[in-house]
C-alpha cells in the first residue's frame, strides 16, 4: 500500500505557485458552499511522525476563512474522557452543518498505537477498527463529508528530520523521547497503520494516500 507514495514525487516552485492559487480558489469556494448545503465536513489529518501534519493544517487555515474552520489536536484522554465512552470526545468535537472541523490526530490514534505496543491484540484491533467503521458511516449517513488524509514519510526520512529538528537549538524541543521511542518502532507502525487503512477505507469515507516527502507535493495533493 505505502509503496504508492514513496516513488520520489516533486513540484517545482512555479508550478506549484500556479496551482497554489487556483487550489486555494476552490477551496474558499466549496467551502462558501457549505452552510448553503448545510453539510458539516470532517478532515482527518493523519500519518507517520514528523510528515507535515501540522504545516499542513496551518496552510489550509491560511488558505480559508478560518471562522468557519475548526482545529482540534487531542492528547491523551483526560480523567473526565476516560470516564465515558470512548467516542464521547469525538462527539463533543463534531463540527454544525455548514461549518469544518480539522482533526490533526484522530479516533485511529489509540487503537493503533495500542497495537503497535501490544497493549491490544489483533482481535481487539480489529473490534476497535469495526467501531470507528460504524462511527463513519453513521456520520455520513447523517449528511457529513468526511474527508481522511494519511501522510507518508519513510523511515530514513523520518530519522532526517528528527535529526535535522535537534541540530537546530530552536526547533530540537519538538522531538521528544516518544518521538525516537515511535521511530524504533517504524516497521511495526507501518504494518498496523496499513492493516487499518485497508480495514477503514470504504466507499463513503475512503483514505487518500499522501506523499509527504515534498513539501510543496504535499500542499498540492
């Protein structure tokens, strides 16, 4: 599956500030259409550490009005999370018809994570994965889009940017002991994450693969 995005895939600068344009365009102009529609959409922004998750979801803030746009970047369960359902923080974070929400980390963190530690066995990963199914088709049954984006690094590029993020006294506190703890276990993540791509990926909430080894492919795509 991954090997479709790692065939080395660039745009050049002037290209890229052509379609930059028209892609921004369209953008602002689905969006407008949106609370006409009265439809809530829902962008999953996934993927391997240090992809371009987060410059990503910066550049589709600039690119549209962000009032109508809202970002959630979750951490571990709090106390009151952990004291109810598991999709109960989702649900809170659901955007109105008409309005975006931006999940940089997502419902598929946890049971991936889980799996990849061992903490879940390959039954429970497959029950957890069935849940989120049925979650995304309730949502699009309901009338929201939702649109879900893995970005995919390799492994040795994964290791340069860490290495490239720590050279520099400025940007070496974003790389944290769980961030080589997660690049140990690089093999390993590739193999769950892939498991519940192909599991989750279905026609009214399909996955796109995207190479993120390019900035500027990356924006594009």
């Amino acid at each position: 599956m991954f090997e479709a995005v790692e065939v080395g895939a660039k745009v050049e600068k002037a290209a890229y500030k052509k379609e930059a344009e028209k892609l921004r365009y369209d953008l602002l102009q689905a969006q407008k259409r949106l609370p006409e529609a009265k439809v809530p959409l829902v962008v999953l922004v996934s993927g391997v550490e240090a992809s371009g998750k987060t410059t990503f979801t910066n550049t589709l803030l600039e690119w549209l009005d962000a009032r109508g746009v809202q970002v959630h970047a979750p951490w571990d369960p709090t106390d009151e999370e952990s004291e109810r359902p598991p999709f109960w923080r989702w649900w809170r974070a659901l955007p109105a018809a008409g309005r975006a929400a931006v999940f940089l980390g997502s419902w598929y963190s946890q049971p991936i994570v889980g799996r990849v530690f061992k903490e879940l066995s390959e039954a429970e990963l497959d029950a957890a994965l069935e849940r989120v199914e049925r979650f995304e088709r309730m949502l699009v049954s309901e009338g929201a889009v939702v649109v879900k984006l893995w970005f995919h690094i390799s492994k040795a590029e994964q290791r340069r940017r860490f290495k490239s993020l720590e050279a520099d006294a400025e940007t070496r506190w974003r790389v944290t002991e769980q961030d080589w703890k997660f690049h140990k276990r690089y093999d390993r993540f590739r193999d769950v994450s892939e498991r519940a791509l192909r599991k989750t990926s279905t026609g009214p909430a399909p996955w796109t693969l995207v190479e993120a080894t390019d900035k500027r492919h990356l924006t594009l795509t």
